[in-house]
C-alpha cells in the first residue's frame, strides 16, 4: 500500500511539473559568454587510439577519517568536460542495446524540455569535435555542420532538426559516455525538477519513477541529504551562471554476483546489495565511480548535469588505497552506512 501512495505521489509531481513548464518561457541574461575553444586531446598527426586512453573516473578517498556531508563541489576542467576513454566501445555497444530495447526506461523528456535539450546536443557536439577531431566529425548541410560522424563506430547521426526522428538527448548519449539530466527551475514551487533524463547507468534508481520530481525528493533517500544540503544544492544551482561549472566525485559500493553481465552491473535501477551474502567474496566487490559535472546552458537557462560511470575493482586497489576505503567507510554514521550496505559487504572488505 505505501508503495502504490509513493508511486501515486511521484506521478502527482510529475503532472504538475509538466503544467510548470510547458508554457513558461524561460528569462536567460544576454550576457552569454564567448564560443569555448577546446585543444584537442590528442594533437592532429599523432596516433589516436580509444584503446589507450586512461578510464576514468578513478576511485579516490578521503584523507580524514571524519565523515563530513558536503556538497564537495571544484571547479571544472572545462577541456575535459566530457571525456572519451579505453571502455567507450564496451559501453557504447550496451547503451545502444539499452536504447533499443529499454528506451523508456533510460529516457525521458518532459513537455517544456524540448529547448533546453536541443541545446544539450548542441554543446555536446561542439565539444566532442574539438576535444576528439580524430573520433568524432561534422559534415553536411549548408555550413557543413548538419551531421556528425562518429568514426570509432562508423554511425552519422543527424545533429539538427528533424535529427533523424531521435531526440536529441538520444543522440547525445549515444555519442558520449556520459549520462545527461536536465534540471529547469518550476515556477509553482520555485525549485529545480528534473524534467529530461539519458540515464544509461543508474545506480540504484529508477529513471521512470523519478522523472519530474525535484532535486530534493530524488535525494529523499539519502540520509541528511536535505538536512544537510538541501537549501545549499538549491541556491547553488540558482547562482549559477554559464561562467561557472564545477564537479564534484562519487562513488557507490556495488555487490555481484559472480557470471553477472557488465550490462547488468551498469544499468542497475534496483537497490544495490540485496540477496545472500554466502557466495560474496572481495572480488565481487566493486566501486561504482561516478564524476558529476554542473554547467548553466546560456539560452535555454536550463541546469546540465552529466554522470559518468566507472567501475574499480576492490581486488584492484592498491593495499594504501584498500585501507584508505577501509578507514572511510568506518567513518560513515549508522544511517549512512546503512544506506551505502555495508552490513552487506563491510566484513569481507575489510579483510
């Protein structure tokens, strides 16, 4: 029964925001900034290989062992916005097959988003044919910039309307290795919702039962999370402007099961370490490492917040960092580490 009021309440949420957002247009300051020139990654005439760039994000860990709930946001590298590694191919191949299969379950964008994704896949070419001119390419139309081809896959995805019959969200996830969220602030209720999702890799979270909540009540899970940084995660993304973007790292614990699939492990919507620990050991134990990036697009006013997925193993860790894991997860209050299981997994990993 609690779950059917939940879910009855979500979808409530999810109809107002529509009604918020369909006919408000948006106010966006003229003081937009100048066309980003990004270096390419690797410098024309020299050898370009995915296969050898470093995956990323890495897992890393606290110095202290006193836990601390913060919004730990730095400033962002914007040359490495988006970033292109060795498992493109691997996780290109399960996107794709996600998108085909599953495509309601991984994306979603509500009426009154349509702007601000357009605008998603505007950025999102522009950066990956500067960052990564050897992999990714514009071609067509009359300026020449109608199309793109992706020459690690071979596929051209039309990049302007009528984008080939995607949407263009779609289109973005299937050239990046990021997942795209679109936030847009609600003029009944004055915070930011989540109206347009690609969320290829969700961890721990369903796309469809989430979509059009706000920020708060998708992080109504967490323990303190809106206690703690509630209000600071609202005004930061009402301050933002175009001039500043910054990211923040994250990581999961994820329990598997031994013969599980990567597919399974990355796109994993239910809740993480469930079942029976008997058959558990240290090498079915990963990190699940995201890097969070929050950038203002200028004309939509919209708030970009991209994912990027990576898993570490804890076998794969050196023994300086297995203990920096070990001290920080000893830290973690009991609600949070609860939370993050680990009455699940805690005994073997701290073997």
């Amino acid at each position: 029964m609690l779950e059917m009021i939940l879910a009855s309440i979500g979808l409530l949420i999810s109809i107002i925001s529509v009604l918020a957002f369909t006919e408000v247009q948006r106010s966006v300051s003229h003081d937009q900034p100048k066309q980003n020139v990004i270096e390419p990654l690797i410098p024309w005439g020299e050898d370009f290989h995915v296969q050898s760039l470093e995956a990323s994000p890495q897992a890393s860990f606290r110095q202290d062992a006193k836990f601390h709930m913060t919004m730990g946001l730095r400033k962002l590298d914007k040359a490495n916005w988006l970033t292109i590694d060795k498992n493109y191919n691997r996780h290109y191949d399960i996107r794709t097959d996600l998108l085909h299969g599953s495509k309601e379950r991984v994306l979603q964008c509500l009426p009154g988003s349509e702007d601000a994704c357009a605008e998603t896949l505007e950025v999102v070419v522009d950066f990956l044919t500067q960052r990564y001119p050897q992999m990714f390419k514009f071609w067509g139309g009359a300026e020449g910039r109608d199309w793109i081809r992706n020459n690690e896959t071979s596929e051209v995805f039309q990049v302007r309307a009528p984008y080939m019959g995607m949407a263009p969200l779609e289109i973005a996830a299937r050239l990046a290795m990021e997942d795209f969220n679109v936030l847009l602030k609600s003029e009944l209720d004055g915070k930011h919702h989540l109206l347009a999702s690609a969320t290829l890799f969700p961890a721990g979270w369903s796309l469809q039962e989430r979509i059009g909540w706000p920020i708060g009540m998708i992080h109504e899970p967490v323990p303190k999370w809106q206690e703690k940084i509630g209000e600071a995660v609202e005004r930061y993304f009402g301050r933002m402007t175009t001039e500043n973007s910054m990211e923040r790292s994250s990581y999961f614990v994820q329990a598997t099961r031994p013969t599980e699939s990567l597919t399974s492990i990355l796109f994993h919507p239910d809740p993480f370490n469930t079942g029976n620990t008997n058959t558990l050991t240290a090498e079915n134990i990963i990190l699940r490492c995201e890097r969070q990036t929050f950038c203002r697009l200028p004309r939509s006013g919209a708030v970009l917040f991209t994912v990027k997925t990576a898993m570490t193993s804890l076998t794969s860790l050196s023994e300086e960092e297995r203990e920096a894991f070990r001290s920080e997860a000893k830290s973690w209050p009991v609600d949070t580490a609860a939370y993050k299981g680990r009455h699940f997994w805690g005994e073997i990993a701290s073997r």
